[in-house]
C-alpha cells in the first residue's frame, strides 16, 4: 500500500504538468507583442498546440500497448521538459513555434497515457475520485499561467503557499481530529467532535488578542513566534495518546494559528501596492489549499491511518514556520 501511495504522488504531479497546456492562451499574447505579430498570425499560434490532438491521439494508444503506460508518461515529460527549455535557451520566433509544437505533442501523450496509469496504483472504487483530483491539480497549474509575473515576486510567491498551506491545515486538521480521537483514544464521536469548537474558541480568543499584540510587535516577528508555537503544539498533539493533552494542544494550534491569514494577506498586499488588487485576487485563490490538504490526508489515511496523515499537517507548518524566518531574515537583510 505505502509503494502504491509512492506511485500516486508523481501521478498526481503530472496533472499539474497537463496545465501547461492551457497557457498558451496567455503566450500567445505575449508572443504577439515580442516579434509584432499580426491578429490573424497570433490567433494560428493554439492550433500548433492542439492540433497534435488530433494527430497523436490514436499512435499514443498504439505505442502505449508496446512500451506501457508508465513510459508513455516518462516520454511525456521528456518532451515537455523539452518544451520549456528551448525559450530559455533561445529565445526567437521559430524557437516559439517549435515550442508550441513540442507542448502540444507531449500533452496530447500525456492526456492519453497519464489517466490509464491511474487504474494501475488506485483501487478501482477511487479511481473516480482520484481522476477528479488530477483535474483539480491541473486547474491549478492553468488558472495559475496568467499570474506567473506576480508569483516571481519572492514574497508574493511565499504569501501565496503559506495561505494556501495554511488553510489546508485548518481544513484538514477540523477533518482529521474527530476520526483521530476515535482511532487514538477511542473516545465516543460526540465528544471528539467537542475538539473542533475549542480550536475555534481558541482562533476567537487569539484574533481578540492579535488586536494588540500587533499594535506593539513587528507582523513578521509575530508571525514567526506564532509558527513556532503551533509546530510545538503539533508536536505535542502527534506525541500523546491522554485526550486531555490533545484537547490542551488543540486549544493552542488555535490561538497561535488565529492571525495567520490576515498577516500574511497584509505584508503581501504591502510588498508590492501598485498590483494590490491582483495580488489580493492570487492571495484568495490560495484558499483552495481547504479543498486538497484534506484530500492528500484522506489518501494518506486509507493507506496507513490518521496519525500519519497528520504527517501532512506537520509538513505544512514546517513550510510556513520556515517562511516565517525567511521573511524575518529579509527583514534584516534590508
């Protein structure tokens, strides 16, 4: 079971590969105003992506039967990797057209081969489910395409995946507590479910408290305190098996975690205010992190149990407590 969850992950990555595809809507434009293009010239550029569709859809299947579906996708990323590299190395017309070309043909094989490999490694009453994934990890990567420009600012970049992270690990924490308390201390549902309302006393008692506490201290520096105390809350949480400890550590995740969000959301905004509102657009886009951290934890429980999915959690605080010193770094760096 751990080596088929091992195989998932780079599956479900690949999906986010797929999502290349659909900049080419953004490039096109760009490409357009680069070599002074004309409307109709531009608007022929897609077609050098899609048309492989049509083209490669059938020998992909062919060829999947004799080399199999797991190098059908090696050979996939290899042409895309392809793909993306020729620009940065030259950067011309023809480089563009022979990019496009190349992207199209290494999605066309990837769109056939990479959905088949799914049966091999997911039990077929989650295929659906998993498949649903996959097309939630690419809508990512595509809704994603015309905001590259704002994600190669460093702290935007960071703002986003800590929002993103760390709305998952509420999502997924408020999930993941009850079932837990049931597999670890086999304590009734109804009082498991009591764990969830003292984590939300404890953001309530926390935001109140944030109130002035920000009035006197640095964000950032309030920002990192925070993180390392809630890892240290984890910690504790992952580390006892006495429900009164557990309850203790959920009460402090809450409060430490309260003021996350909207510091984060503010040094963004302040990074860089002539795109506040595109920068405020990206930041709520991270919010999608709810939908999936609990997915990859639901995955990660059906092949082990709910303590190590918590393992999920853990990595995702330690990402957000080291952006919390990498901001704090920058700070004095300046």
């Amino acid at each position: 079971m751990k080596k088929n969850l091992s195989s998932l992950i780079p599956i479900l990555l690949s999906f986010l590969v797929m999502g290349f595809v659909d900049v080419v809507g953004i490039s096109t434009s760009y490409v357009k105003g680069d070599f002074q293009l004309t409307d109709t010239l531009a608007n022929l550029l897609p077609m050098l992506v899609f048309l492989w569709f049509a083209v490669f859809s059938i020998p992909t299947g062919a060829l999947m039967q004799r080399i199999g579906r797991k190098k059908t996708v090696l050979l996939s990323a290899l042409i895309t990797s392809l793909a993306m590299l020729i620009p940065l190395v030259n950067y011309s017309f023809v480089s563009i057209l022979i990019t496009f070309a190349l992207l199209g043909i290494g999605n066309t094989i990837l769109q056939v081969s990479l959905n088949p490999l799914m049966l091999d490694v997911v039990p077929k009453d989650r295929v659906t489910s998993m498949l649903t994934l996959g097309q939630f990890i690419k809508a990512i990567s595509s809704t994603l395409g015309p905001v590259l420009k704002l994600l190669a600012h460093t702290m935007v970049l960071m703002a986003f995946l800590v929002i993103f992270l760390i709305v998952g690990f509420e999502v997924g924490l408020m999930t993941t507590v009850p079932k837990y308390l049931l597999e670890r201390c086999a304590m009734p549902k109804e009082e498991a479910g009591l764990a969830c309302s003292v984590y939300f006393l404890a953001r309530t008692v926390g935001t109140f408290l944030g109130v002035f506490l920000l009035i006197k201290l640095s964000a950032k520096q309030f920002f990192f305190y925070s993180m390392l105390g809630a890892i240290l809350s984890l910690g504790f949480f992952m580390a006892t098996s006495l429900a009164e400890v557990i309850f203790v550590s959920i009460f402090f995740i809450g409060l430490f975690c309260a003021n996350i969000f909207p510091i984060v959301f503010s040094l963004a905004l302040q990074s860089d205010e002539e795109n506040t509102d595109a920068i405020s657009s990206l930041m709520i886009m991270g919010v999608a992190g709810g939908a999936l951290t609990p997915v990859i934890m639901g995955v990660v429980a059906d092949f082990s149990n709910q303590f190590t999915s918590l393992f999920v959690l853990l990595a995702s605080l330690a990402y957000v407590l080291w952006a919390a010193f990498r901001l704090n770094f920058m700070q004095k760096e300046r």
